[in-house]
C-alpha cells in the first residue's frame, strides 16, 4: 500500500494563531486540550519555534491507557519540553466533560485540537459544542477528520447500515460537522488537506495485502470472509468508483483527502 499524506496542520494552525492576542502578548498559553498523537508532539514544537517564550499549560485526554502511555514514552524521548506542563486525563471526551462540569472549572482555554478523534464520541455535535464553549477570546478549536468529500465519505454515505459499528466510530466526515455547523449557524473556517491511497492490491482476490486494506477501508475484520458475496461485490465496485478513486497507470487510487476545520469562540 503507498499513502501519500500532503496534510500540514501544524503550519495551518500556527500560521492562524499568529493574530491571536494571547500568542502575541501573554508569556503563557493558558491551556491545550488535546488527544494525543505523533502530529501532537509536532504542533508543540512549531508553537515553541513560533513563541520561545511561551510556557503550555496542557489537558491531555486520552480514553486509552495504552495509547497515554505511548504518547508519555514520546514524551519523555523528547528533549526541551519544560515550557510545558502535562495534565494527564486517561478519560473520554465526555468524561472530561463532566469532570469538567463538576469542578465547575472557569478557566478558559487558547487552543484545542481534536485531530483523527471525533469519530469515537458518541455524540460529535454534542462534543463539538461543549468543547466550543471552553474557548477564550481568541482561542481556536480545530478539528481534523476524513473530508465529506474523500472517498471515505462516499462509502461510508452508502454503506453506513452495512459497515459503520456506532459503538466504536461514528463514521462522521468533515461534511458531516459542517452540516450541524451550517443548520446552527456556526462560522468557521475549513481547509482540504490532500491524500491519497493506493488501493490497487484490493482488487486482486486472496491478495494478501490487498485483503488487509480492504479490512483497513471497511473496518470489518476479515472483510472477504464475513460480508455476503452481494456487499462485497458492491463495496468493491464502489471503491474503484470515480467518486472514491481515480485510476490511472493501472492503479487504483483513492481520495483519502482530510479536511480541516478551525472554530472560534462561540459569539
Ligand atoms: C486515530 S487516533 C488519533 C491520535 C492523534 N490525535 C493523531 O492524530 O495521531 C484517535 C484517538 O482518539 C482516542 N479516543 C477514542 N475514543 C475516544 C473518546 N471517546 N474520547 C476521546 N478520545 C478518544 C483513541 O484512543 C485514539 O488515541
């Protein structure tokens, strides 16, 4: 499999953070709330190249002790981090939430992203806007997820009753967030981040490779096996469909475009 991957949210944000008051004129951002990754510990250290001053005071919050205990082995690999001051939340989205409600916590908060996460909340409406409401002036919530309008979003519109398991992903698309954000008549602001997959190996039957990916595209485990002959059929037509894939050269390459979208605080 090739996945070419030309998304850069670290100079997205930053570059959209250089306006903000507290980023310009306070020493301290006073807090981050964010799930954490590889991407994560790479948008700290543009914001420390951007604002060498600046000390982080940072929520992160993370359902997966597995998950938490790999980002602080990152963490603590990392040198220079000091600037920084980790709360550790091994909880969910909403269970922070209510932590949050309970402590009757006041602060306000510069900087929350939420990258590749909304597709495991139970309500992402809900989510969006109680993490929404946390933001300070100027203060921004970025969310990253598959683009309404990637191949993602094509087979997930027509095969959500067949392959989407609600208990563990939503299957939710920028398209769909921007949907609530639009009947709401919430402003925000969205960027198409390109990406693409080579998915060729798919349509060789018994393929090795090929019978990973496709279990990788539909989320079901052992795809091939499990789904009747007719969704399989089905699912693969529309993989290699023009509103998922192009081919070209013989290969079959899907739109795995993301979208980012960056809220402000609610007005
Ligand atoms: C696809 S990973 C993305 C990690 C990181 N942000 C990145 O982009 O590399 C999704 C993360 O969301 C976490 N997660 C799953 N369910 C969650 C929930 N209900 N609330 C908060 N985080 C959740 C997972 O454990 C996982 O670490």
């Amino acid at each position: 499999m090739m996945m070419t991957d030309t998304r850069n949210p670290s100079s997205f944000f930053w570059s959209a953070r250089l306006n903000t008051s507290v980023c310009g004129t306070s020493s301290t951002i006073n807090c981050q709330i964010y799930w954490p990754g590889e991407i994560d510990l790479e948008m700290l250290s543009e914001l420390h190249k951007k604002h060498p001053g600046v000390t982080v005071d940072n929520e992160v919050v993370e359902p997966s002790r597995q998950q938490l205990y790999n980002y602080k082995v990152l963490v603590s690999q990392k040198p220079d981090l000091d600037y920084i001051k980790f709360n550790w939340n091994t909880m969910t989205a909403s269970e922070f939430e209510e932590h949050w409600k309970a402590e009757k916590a006041t602060k306000k908060v510069d900087f929350i992203h939420m990258i590749q996460m909304l597709y495991y909340v139970k309500d992402p409406e809900a989510t969006v806007r109680f993490f929404q409401g946390l933001l300070g002036k100027n203060g921004k919530l970025l969310i990253i997820l598959v683009s309404g309008k990637s191949g993602w979003g094509k087979l997930w519109r027509t095969y959500r009753a067949q392959l989407c398991q609600p208990d563990i992903s939503q299957c939710v698309t920028t398209g769909d967030i921007k949907s609530f954000l639009d009947s709401k008549g919430v402003r925000y602001q969205s960027y198409e981040l390109p990406s693409q997959m080579d998915i060729t190996e798919c349509f060789t039957e018994g393929d090795e490779k090929g019978e990973l990916l496709l279990d990788f595209l539909t989320e079901v485990l052992d795809f091939s096996n499990t789904a009747s002959p007719e969704l399989r059929a089905g699912v693969l037509e529309m993989l290699r469909h023009p509103d998922c894939s192009v081919e070209s050269n013989g290969k079959v390459i899907f739109n795995n475009n993301l979208e980012a979208i960056s809220l402000d605080q609610l007005s």
